[in-house]
C-alpha cells in the first residue's frame, strides 16, 4: 500500500471529477490517496507521501499559473518520488501536438519533468459558463468545428482512460514497495 497525493487545479470541475476517479481507482487498488485542490504552494508540500500525481486543466493555451507556482516551489520532493502529470483541455480531444504543447511549457515554466504525463479531453460545461465565457467558448469551438449547441454541456472524457493511466501508475508502485520491504 502506497500514499498517494493527488493534487489538481481545476476551474470548472472536470479536472478535479479526473482526479477523483483516479484517486477512486488507486484506493481500489489498495492505495490511500489524498486529494488537495493545488491552489496555494502548500497544497503540494509531499511530505508524508510515497508518490505524487498533479492535474491540471488549460485555459487560454496555458496551465494556472498558481499551479505552475505550487510545482515549482516542490518540484525536488516531487521528483523524488514515483509521480506523474495530467493535463486537462479541449485540444487533447483533436490536436495532440497542441495538448502536448502545454505539458511541454510547463514542464519548462516549472522544472519538473514528470515520469509520466497525459493529456486527457475534458468537458464543455455551456451551460454553467456565464454569458461572456459561454459566447466566447462558442465561437472558439465553432471555429475549430467543434460543438455549439449552448443549450447543453458535452462531455469528452474517456473515462476507461483514465482508469488506465491509474491503474498504470498503480502497477509501477508495486515493484518499489516490494523493494523497499526486501531492504
Ligand atoms: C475560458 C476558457 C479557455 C479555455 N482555453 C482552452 C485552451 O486554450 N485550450 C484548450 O485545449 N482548452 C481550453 N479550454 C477548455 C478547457 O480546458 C476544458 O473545458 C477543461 O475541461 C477545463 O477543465 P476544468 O473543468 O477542470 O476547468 C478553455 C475553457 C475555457 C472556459
């Protein structure tokens, strides 16, 4: 059994339902998580964890800066451990080299190389978005010839991906705790 901190920053709620279902899967697993929103330094503070998983969603081509920001001041405790990042957009559903953009600008704005990273699709929310946000999304998205219907929201997780990407990292844990028992 490994502790699991999953730490994530999400504006309007489809990073932090992929970190839970990854959190959900680890504890399936036999692993104790912890998940902490990721908005103040702290929050990723890895002290009394044996692994660490950090998420966040893209708005305006970028991760939150303050996510950037929590990274960044632990970037040594995290790398210390097994650890892994995913990133959360609407490019990761058609433009791969534009999701892996964002990852690689992080990476370079926070000097954490994560073992491992992903990009999953997230969510459309219309109809939770103010008018000012649910106009703009509209014409963004119509643009790349995407969705518009405001009246509802879409959802473009794959769901069995993330459990992959879980059950992933659970699997390389297993290895080092045996290890750490042989010691
Ligand atoms: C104002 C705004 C800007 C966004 N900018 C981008 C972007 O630059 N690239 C992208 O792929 N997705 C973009 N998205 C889509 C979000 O990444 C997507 O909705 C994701 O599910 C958000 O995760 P969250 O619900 O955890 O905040 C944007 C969404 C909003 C509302």
């Amino acid at each position: 059994m490994s502790r699991i901190l999953i730490a994530y920053a999400s504006f309007d709620g489809q990073t932090r339902r992929i970190a839970e279902r990854i959190g959900a899967t680890l504890m399936d697993a036999g692993h104790a998580v912890t998940m902490r929103p990721a908005v103040e330094g702290p929050a990723l503070a890895a002290a009394g964890h044996d692994a660490v998983i950090v998420g966040g969603a893209v708005r305006v081509g970028h991760h939150s800066r303050a996510l950037e920001r929590a990274v960044r001041a632990h970037a040594s405790q995290i790398a210390s451990r097994p650890n892994a990042f995913f990133s959360v957009s609407l490019s990761a559903a058609n433009n791969a080299a534009a999701a892996q953009g964002c990852i690689d600008a992080f990476v370079r704005r926070t000097g954490w190389t994560p073992q491992r990273s992903a990009s999953f699709p997230g969510a459309l929310p219309y109809t939770r978005y103010n008018p000012f946000i649910r106009l703009l999304m509209r014409f963004i998205v119509g643009r790349a010839g995407g969705d518009t219907d405001t009246s509802r929201d879409y959802e473009y997780t794959r769901w069995e991906d993330v459990e992959r990407f879980a059950r992933e990292f659970a699997a390389r844990l297993v290895p080092i705790a045996a290890n750490t028992i042989r010691r």
